[in-house]
C-alpha cells in the first residue's frame, strides 16, 4: 500500500519567486504569508486478483 499526503496552502503572495525551488527555499518563502492551510491523507493499494473478481 502507499500512503500519499497533499498539502495545500493559501498564499497572501502571488508568486515564491524562480521555478526551480528546494523544498526548504520554498517553505523559507512561504513562511509569514500563510493565510489557512489544509492536508488530506489517503492510501491507495492495488486490489488483489481474487477481490477483482
């Protein structure tokens, strides 16, 4: 099984600068312009032969 995680931010900024970005350059960026945030986890695993049936 995998687990996924998505996080999604709302922005008081329209752009965090260059593409490119580390992931610490663009938390670097965004922090002080959070204004809510949100996080959804799930997990997906392929569906065994028999309970495809």
């Amino acid at each position: 099984a995998h687990r996924y995680v998505f996080r999604v931010y709302a922005l008081d900024v329209d752009s965090l600068g260059r593409p490119g970005l580390s992931q610490q350059e663009v938390e670097g960026a965004m922090r002080g312009h959070i204004l809510a945030k949100g996080q959804l986890m799930a997990k997906y695993q392929r569906a065994t032969a028999a309970a495809s049936r």
